[in-house]
C-alpha cells in the first residue's frame, strides 16, 4: 500500500540523512552534537547555514517552534545512528542467508552426483573385462571421497560443524598444577633450574 503524498521522497531524505550520520560518526570521528549541527533542517541552527531536507528538527522548523536542546539533539543523532547500523547490519544477514541457501543448494547437487557414482553398479556380467572393473572401482573410491568432502563442506555451511572446546586438567577435574600464588610458581622454576645445573649438560 503506497503511502500518502510525498512519503518516499521523505523517507529517502531520512535515510540519506542517517547514512551520512553514520560516514561522520564512523569515518570522521564527529560527535553526536557536530553531526546533528551539521546536518540541521534550519539553516539558522545549521552550522553551514544550510537547509537539510527532512533534516534534525524538521518537524519544529516547519512548526517555526524554537530548535531542539542539545541534549535532545544528541539523542536523536545517537537513535539515528543505532537505526542505520541496524538496518545494514539486517541487509548484511539477509544476504548471507541468501548465500548460504545458494551454497547449500549447490552442495547438495555435488552430494547427490558424488553419491551417485560412488553407488554405480558393479555387476560381473556388465564389467566383464578386469581391466573396466579396477577402472570403476577407483571411480567409485574417488566418489566416495569425494561425497565425504562435500558433507563436510555442507557441515560447515550449515553450521553443523563447530570448534569444540578441549580442557585439559587433572584427576577429577583439578588444575595438572595446583599453585597458591605467584611466589610459589617461581620457587618452582628455581628448584628445576638448580636441578639442571647438578646435572649439567646432557651427554657431559
């Protein structure tokens, strides 16, 4: 359902004006305040003296009401912001899902051919000549590797596959050393550097 007159060419303006929040914030460093002087709709507040359609303080411009506080500035820069970066960050997940399912869908055609000829026929009376036989059985072999492969690649697609977290300790779930404290641990590394020294270099 469209939306009333002029609508798009407002909401264009809104976005046009949260990107380029985001480019100030991110790529020049400018504060809340600076940004949203800089990017005021009147151009008696803005800092360039320009008017920015639909720009900070739109609404009370057109309302010829007094300019937003600061502070109040500052939150509406800061929700921009937050908005924009939502909505890309929304845009980036939706085109990595749409990659994912390409690469699935893909996958599985790579399974299904590889599956395929890893389960050829074998049967005596069709490889009758010895030589055809190893021929499809290597193939076979090959494909089987190859099946094996792409499940994994679909694991890791699919994020079945995942790094597992390995802790190694002691019996029953105890540290391997048990130190008190820093002093401890280098009376340690001393009583096994004197030990070293008695027993000289290997071999001597």
């Amino acid at each position: 359902m469209a939306g009333p007159p002029g609508h798009d060419t407002t909401r264009q303006a809104v976005q046009a004006r949260r990107a380029e929040a985001v480019r100030l914030k991110l790529t020049l460093g400018w504060s809340h305040l600076e940004i949203g002087r800089h990017l005021y709709a009147d151009p008696a507040h803005n800092t360039r003296g320009k008017a920015v359609p639909e720009g900070y303080g739109a609404d009370r411009y057109k309302a010829g009401e007094p300019p937003l506080a600061d502070s109040r500035l500052v939150q509406a820069v800061a929700k921009d912001i937050a908005r924009a970066l939502k909505a890309s960050q929304s845009r980036y997940d939706d085109d990595l899902d749409a990659l994912r399912r390409l690469r699935v869908a893909q996958y599985e055609q790579l399974l299904r051919d590889a599956l395929a000829e890893a389960s050829a026929d074998d049967d005596p009376d069709i490889w009758e000549d010895p030589e055809d036989r190893l021929k499809m059985a290597d193939r076979r072999s090959k494909a089987r590797d190859q099946a094996l492969r792409v499940l994994a690649r679909l694991d890791e697609v699919q994020g079945v596959k995942r790094p597992v977290r390995t802790e190694v300790t002691g019996a029953d779930g105890a540290p391997l050393i048990d130190i008190e404290s820093v002093d401890e641990l280098r009376k340690l590394i001393a009583l096994n550097a004197a030990a070293d020294k008695q027993q000289g270099p290997a071999g001597g």
